[in-house]
C-alpha cells in the first residue's frame, strides 16, 4: 500500500524541519520533531521514518525497528524506507531477515547516492559483499566526491579482492577528507611498503600535526607500525604499535579478571563429560575458534574452497540465540551468571534457533562455516545445542599470537577484543583461552580438532586432508589452491590470504623479541611453551 494522501502544511512544516535537524546531526531535536509528526498523523510514513533514522541515531534500537517496520508497512515500494529498515535490522543481529529487507530494497532500484551508500554498508554486515561493492560503486559514480562513499567503496574492494582499486578510493577518500583517520591504517595493510614507495615521512608529519588527536594517534601509529615494519625498521614498528595501542587504551574499560572468572564459570558448569543426546540433530555448520590472528581465516578458505561448503564469515548467531533463549532470571549476556544457569537451556531449541538465524544465507550448500574465533568461549554449549557440528580450533606459536593481536588495529568499541590493547593483557587472555581449550579438549574427547598453524603451512597436503576427514567431507583439490577461491575476505587477513601457503609469518616474533621478554616471563610462568620450537 502506498500513502498518496496529501500532506497538511503544518506537517510538511514539521517533516521539513526533522530532516533539516537529522541533517545538523541535532538527533535528539529531529527525534521529537518527528515523534511529533506521528501524533499529528499515525499513518504518515515519512514521519515513521524521520523518527526511526533518530531513535537508530540515539541508540533507541527497539524503537527504531519499530518506526521503520511502520514506515515500509505503508510505503512498501520505497527503496530508502526498506534500507534503513534493513540496516536497524541488521544492527540489533537479526541478519537473515536484513539480508531479506535489503533484497527488497534493492529489487526497488533505489537511485539516490546515500541510500545506495546505506544499502551496501547493509548488504556488508549480513557477508554480502560482492553486492556490497556493487551498491558503493554506483554511489561513488553518483557522487565521486563524497569521501565516506570512498571509503566504504575501498573496504568492500578489499573484502572481494582488488586490492589496487581499494588503494585508489583510500587516497582519493584521504584527498577529500584528510582527518579520516581510519584510511590510513587500512591503506597501509593492503600490500607491502617499499623503500621508494611508502607513506612514512607523510603520516609522521600529520601524526606531529595532531598531539592531542586520539583517532589520529591511534590509526597513524597503526599505520607507521606497518610501514616501518615493511622496512625492516623492528625498534620503530614495535614503538608506534604500543604508542598506538596506548592511545587507544584510554577508551577501553578492560578488566582481566572478568575474563578468567568467565573461563572459572565455563569449566565449573562442564566437569566432566559433555552429554549431547538433547541438541537439535543439524550437520549443517562448522566452527573454526581459536584466538583472533591465529590461522583461522586460513582454514576457513581452505573449507570454503570445496563445492559443498558455504562460508558465512564471522557470525554472531549463537551468541545472540545464547542470550536470547536465556532462562529466566539469567543476565541476557555472557558471563558467570548466564553460565551458571546453562543447565536450564533447551538445548534443542537453542541449536534449531541458531541454523534458522543463519538462513537465507547458508542454505547455498550443505554445509556452512561459522568462523567467530570467540566461539571458542562457547563449545560445551555448542556441543549440546548442536551435537553434530563439527568445531576445529586453531592454535599458533604463543608468540606469534600474541604479537599478531598487538600488531592489528581492532575496535576500542569491539565486544570481544578489549583485551588486545595492552601486551601483557594479551598474554593473560591468551593464558584463558589457553586453558579452556584444555578443559574442552577433556570434556569433549574427539569433537574438537586443534590443528596447529605451523603444522598446516608445512605440511598442507596431509593437513588438508585431516581437516575436511574429520568435517565429514570428501577430498577436494580446489582445497589445496584456496589462493584462487574468489568469495569475499572481510577480516585483516584479507590480502594474506589471496596467496598461496607461504611461511613468511612463522615466527614473526622472533624480529621483536627483544621487546617481548615480559610477555614470554608471563606465558612461562603460566606454564606454556614459548620456545623457538613450539608449534613450528
């Protein structure tokens, strides 16, 4: 149904002035203007969607979904209505049915640059990125000039693999908008930095230009980390990396012992053998877990190259089901408390929610890869919710670990790395996985393969064909040249990955041990082999 009616004066008036305060960023304004509106006229759609954009924009998620399903429910053939509906949708999880709202969307033509620019930062949440790239490209040629549309054009092209062009939109994004500060860092990442081609002495002086700058520290000194590294400069790539993470220290409330308690509750609610005869029987997904920036991106190409394995990317799905079927009473989030409680799930309820959240995205192929590395948190309850999936962790050298996570520039705002910005805390998140890889490795005898990094970058063909024997798939030799696997990459491995198996990261923290030593004291003393002949 389509709302033809006319519009009185003084709610073109109000509409008018919600739009020009939303534009002002004068959320909170352009909120009670439009909320206004909705009163003067239930059945305004435009109204709806004014108050929908301002609830998203003031972290009223429940309210925006709610404006927004009105507003497409009365327009239903208008493109911007159904993006911004599908992007609340994606922001609070709900990927499938976004996925489906976005496809609306775009079966509607949209032609206006913004909203192709919100559609295709859509279509990249929910691992659509080739669509994604498609959506921004057509926003750049409408708008060449808009920095941020080049910005989101130069990730998706990194996701998908052109890595040349990805270069061209982060200059021409940089040219436009110079304090983008997070370009810089991402530019650095896509190839490696030579003596005459590099951007040091350029990202030294606007590093000195802007002291007092936080998002400058800490993406100029991510950014130089790599240059110099590139360079072979170890003592300065070191120093910008902690100078970097310093900065971004200041906005991260991170606690260790939340951590370890989490791990204390986890291996208290599972002691002994794990019973998975009450889980809903789907053999459709595998994990990859293990700590961030250990191989998992890797492995996930590796299985994603076979024809019956669709990779899904980094999904959140058995978190948000985790914490939505929570039992009464339980805090809707994981920690201690949830866990304590996680004898009363039903656990096929809870695994039977979690393949259907995947849809329509994983029904592409038989089997599908979830490769969340925090999973690894979440295996007991894996195991039971989905006693059929099959859950293969990565581990790599201590070392290189630990390093690999200092060395990349994750999100002070991210749910899962608020660890990752001081060294020592790394090694103590490490010493937690570490542990409760142990426990689950006891608890769950011959669900989990544990495949070491090292082991698979030398010896890949007999790697190989143990990882896809114990997923339950036949052997492929499209698995051993994953390099030519064409799908999306959206995580900081992207570029690594589009080559074939090198060892040029085996043992990258031998370059900077001599500023590792109270990481390796730490490991030791925890009991864990950081000798140049671990996993190696």
């Amino acid at each position: 149904m389509q709302n033809t009616k006319p519009i009185p004066p003084a709610l073109r008036k109000l509409l008018d002035d919600a739009r020009r305060a939303h534009a002002r960023g004068d959320h909170a304004h352009a909120g009670q203007l439009a909320a206004h509106a909705t009163q003067m006229d239930a059945g305004c759609a435009e109204a709806h969607h004014l108050a929908g954009l301002a609830c998203l924009d003031t972290g009223q998620l429940g309210r925006a979904l709610e404006h927004l399903n009105r507003a497409v429910a009365i327009e239903t053939e208008n493109a911007e209505y159904a993006t911004h509906f599908a992007r609340a949708l994606a922001m609070s999880g709900r990927r499938g049915h976004a996925l489906q709202v976005a496809n609306i969307a775009y079966a509607l033509t949209p032609t206006d640059p913004l909203t192709l620019d919100a559609l295709g930062g859509v279509y990249m949440q929910c691992n659509a990125h080739e669509r994604a790239s498609a959506m921004f490209r057509r926003a750049v040629a409408a708008l060449p000039d808009h920095a941020m549309c080049r910005f989101n054009a130069a990730v998706t092209v990194t996701f998908t693999g052109n890595l040349a062009v990805a270069e061209a939109h982060f200059d021409a994004c940089i040219e436009r908008m110079p304090t983008c500060w997070q370009a810089y860092g991402l530019r650095s990442r896509l190839r490696l930095q030579t003596a005459d081609d590099n951007h040091v002495e350029a990202l030294r002086t606007l590093l000195a230009r802007h002291p007092a700058e936080v998002d400058a520290q800490i993406h100029l000194h991510s950014a130089l980390a790599k240059e110099c590294e590139d360079l072979g400069d170890y003592a300065a790539a070191f120093e910008h990396m902690r100078l970097g993470k310093a900065a971004a220290r200041t906005r991260v409330d991170y606690r260790p012992e939340q951590d370890r308690a989490l791990v204390d509750a986890l291996i208290a609610a599972f002691p002994g053998p794990v019973a998975t005869d009450s889980g809903y029987g789907s053999d459709e997904p595998i994990f990859v877990v293990g700590m961030p920036r250990s191989g998992t991106t890797l492995v996930e190409r590796v299985l994603s190259s076979h024809p019956d394995v669709y990779s899904a990317g980094e999904l959140m799905d058995f978190g948000m089901q985790l914490c939505r079927l929570a039992p009464a009473g339980a805090p809707a989030r994981l920690g201690p408390e949830l866990v304590a409680q996680s004898h009363r799930y039903d656990w096929h309820q809870l695994g039977l929610r979690y393949v259907d959240a995947t849809r329509p995205q994983t029904t592409l192929k038989p089997r599908f890869i979830d490769k969340l590395p925090h999973n690894f948190l979440n295996l007991g309850m894996i195991a039971k919710a989905l006693p059929k999936a099959k859950i293969v962790c990565l581990r790599r050298h201590p070392l290189d670990t630990c390093l690999s996570n200092f060395r990349e520039a994750f999100a002070e705002d991210s749910a899962f790395h608020g660890y990752s910005f001081d060294l020592l805390d790394i090694g103590r998140f490490y010493i937690q996985f570490d542990r409760l890889m142990a426990h689950w490795d006891t608890v769950l005898p011959g669900r989990i393969l544990q495949l070491d990094y090292e082991t698979l970058v030398a010896e890949q063909e007999a790697t190989t064909r143990r990882l896809l024997a114990h997923c339950g798939l036949e052997w492929h030799d499209a698995c051993l040249a994953f390099q030519r696997n064409t799908s999306a990459v959206a995580t900081a491995s992207t570029a690594q990955v589009r080559e074939g198996m090198h060892r040029r990261a085996v043992g990258r923290w031998q370059k900077f041990r001599p500023w590792l030593g109270p990481l390796e004291e730490l490991l030791r003393d925890a009991g864990i082999d950081t000798s140049t002949a671990a996993r190696s």
